[in-house]
C-alpha cells in the first residue's frame, strides 16, 4: 500500500487525495513519502492481567463443574484477587460452551438388531375444514436407516399400538429390540434399581410380537438419534409448502414422500439408500394375526346412514341413522363400527380416492319403510314399547289375590 501511494504521488496526485482515497491523514501520507525505507510497526506486549495469577485454579475448578462465577470470585478474592468480575466471566465464558460438549462414539446396530420409535409434533393443519395438531409416528431401522411413518391427532396407548402395527406392515418385520424414550405409554417410571417399570398393557403387545422394548436414559436423547434425526428429517423436508385435505390424505401423501424421495437417497452415513439396506435386514416375521387394539373414537350417523372417518364415509345399516355409535381401527386398515359394544358394520379403508365406502345390504328394506312412513332409525333400535291402560294392571292384581 505504501508502493502504491508513493508511485501515485510521484505521477502528479496529491497528498490530499491520497490521504482521501486510503483513508489516513494528511501527516501519515507526508510521513510514509519523506521515509526511505517501509515502515515498520512493533508488537505491544501483552498487559499482564490481575486475573492471571489465578487462572490455574478457575480452570481447576472449571473442571470440576464449578462456572458459576460469583461462587469462582469470592473463592479468588479470598486468594488475594483485586480484579472485577467483568474480567473473570470474559475467560470463563468460552469454556462454558465447551464444558457441555461431551465425546461420543457413533453406535451402529447388526442388520434386524434394533429399530428405534418415537412421536414428533408435526405441526397444525387445516384438515376437514378444521385446524387439528398432527402428530407422527416414526420408526427408523437401525442398521439400513429405512424410515417408516404414521400421522395421528393423537397419542394415546392405543393409537400407538395401532401406529406400531401400520409401521411394522411397512417395514415387513420387526427387529429384535426397539428403543423408546420415557413415553408415559411405554414406561410409567422407574424402580429403586433405576429401571423401567413397563407399561402393562404395551408389554402385552412386545411380547406377542417378540420384540424387546428399550428405554434410553433420562436426559440423553443421543441414545435414539436416529430417530430424533429422522422427525426432524421429517418436517423440514416433508411438510413446507404442502395442503392435505384430511388425516387419511396427509398419510398417503406421507408414504408417497417416503417411497419416492427418503427411502431412496443416499443416507449421508451409511452411503447407501435405505431401500437398498433394507434387504439386507434380517427382520422377525409378523404374526398372522394383529394384536388386538381398542381404539374407538365416537360419531354420529348422519341421516343418510354414513359415518365419518378419517376424511371417508362409511355406511352403516339405515336403521341405526342418527345414532351415536364408535369407530375402531385395526391394523390392515380394518374398520369396525359399534354400537353399545355390538358390531353393526365393518369395512376397510379404501385404498384409492375414494371418500364414499357403502355396502348395499346396509339399505335393505329402506324403501318400503319410507313407503310405510316407519323410516326412523330410531324406532327401529330402540322398538316402541306398548302403551296399556292401567285398568289392566289393576285386573291383574285383582287375579293374582
């Protein structure tokens, strides 16, 4: 720089305008030209700090967990300290941030050895006409890192029994073990030993699948990472920008995203796709039969003998409009509808675009009943009981005397 200022004021520019153009003043332009050989600057030594002397001993203490800095200060200044804490919290502050930066080593599983499950809050959609939280599901395959996915409004026991069930229809298997946080649905806390005391009814449900259920420790999500990975995954590449036009179509636009887009990229640490991994999994086989679950949600019959689920209507036998009846499903896509704990129909969920499902035994009889003005549901469950004059009761009496 120095060069440069000295050539240009040699080919006629001011000493003005080059204190304008590089910034300094007038006498450091005059200076630099006047000096024959190139300026030099020396290093200042560093001050020596009132908090030196001491700086053995904070990290010491540093070491040990202790960073609260009015408990290092007062220890120090019963040493002799002199200095302010302003000082003391600038060298405490960087190894603050360091302290909590633990080592860890990358755990890998053997292929069908360990699968990994938890719920993540997905965000809130306009489903229905109507604004709901949504909820995922999500379990991710330890070796192959083959991601697998269900959305509810809820999460309750029974919803996540019924989630294990459509991702293990996903998956093709079940690993030997599953890894879960401290979910009240899993684990309702732990004994005196420090163990997981299981949920009784979620145990029921790993041993008739035959798997071995796992809890992380308290604290440290590390432990399922791939998992926690895995929802995060999720909602920054999933979810921005998309509409769904109800829970059952979220799902389907889920699996799709799944199939097309997670399960075929090169996962960034094992250098493969997930896909590919996948037939290498050596998965336990599915039971012929679904654990049983019991989750049944209330609706009403609508007059045009259908319920709603999921976004589908579902019919029901006509003499049951207008009653207040559950939905229940099972895994396979199975759906029971109850009333009073008797089934009266039971359908599957539709694997197109269909929003309508109707049997068409369930309107037998509708037309003559029309025709004979006795259409009402609810006279046909609930029969209307003879009404008798009391005088006939009281013959009754007069017999039995």
């Amino acid at each position: 720089e120095v060069l440069e200022i000295r050539d240009k004021y040699e080919k006629g520019m001011t000493v003005v305008d080059l204190a304008l153009e590089y910034g300094y003043c007038d006498k450091t332009i005059r200076k630099w030209l006047k000096r024959k050989d190139m300026p030099r600057y020396k290093k200042r030594s560093k001050r020596p700090s009132k908090l030196d002397p001491y700086k053995e001993y904070i990290m010491k203490r540093m070491v040990e967990g202790v960073f609260n800095c009015e408990v290092l200060i007062r220890e120090i200044r019963e040493q002799g300290y002199t200095g302010g804490k302003t000082i003391l919290k600038d060298f405490v502050a960087p190894f603050r941030k360091q302290f909590k930066i633990t080592a860890v080593r990358r755990f890998e599983t053997k292929p069908g050895e360990q699968m990994q499950a938890d719920w993540g809050y997905l965000g809130t959609f306009l489903l229905d006409g109507r604004l709901r939280k949504v909820y995922v599901f999500v379990i991710v395959l330890g070796y192959s890192r083959y991601l697998v996915a269900y959305c509810t409004n809820t999460m309750d026991l029974e919803t996540l029994l019924l989630c294990h069930q459509h991702c293990f229809t996903m998956t093709g298997g079940i690993a030997k073990q599953i890894v879960y946080d401290n979910m009240k649905t899993v684990t309702i806390g732990r004994d005196v030993e420090h163990k997981p005391i299981w949920q009784t009814r979620f145990m029921d449900f790993a041993n008739y699948y035959g798997f071995r259920p796992i809890a992380h420790t308290p604290y440290k999500p590390r432990s399922k990472g791939k998992v926690e990975r895995a929802i995060d995954y999720i909602k920054n590449n999933f979810c921005p920008g998309r509409h769904f036009a109800d829970l059952t179509d979220l799902n389907q636009q889920l699996q799709h995203w799944l199939d097309t887009v997670a399960n075929v990229r090169i996962h960034g640490t094992t250098g493969c796709r997930p896909i590919d991994r996948l037939e290498q999994e050596a998965l336990q086989p599915l039971p012929k039969q679904t654990f049983p679950t019991a989750v049944r949600l209330p609706r009403k019959a609508s007059r045009d003998c259908y319920v709603s689920y999921l976004g589908v209507l579902f019919s029901v036998p006509w003499a049951y409009a207008g009653c207040n009846l559950e939905v229940e499903e099972l895994a396979g896509g199975v759906i029971k509808i109850w009333w009073h704990n008797q089934v009266i129909a039971e359908h599957e969920l539709p694997r197109d675009n269909r929003r309508r499902v109707t049997q068409s035994d369930h309107f037998n009889g509708l037309s003559s009943a029309q025709r004979e003005n006795r259409a009402s549901g609810l006279r046909q469950v609930y029969p209307v009981v003879e009404q008798r004059s009391l005088e006939i009761y009281e013959q009754f009496a007069g017999i039995q005397q």
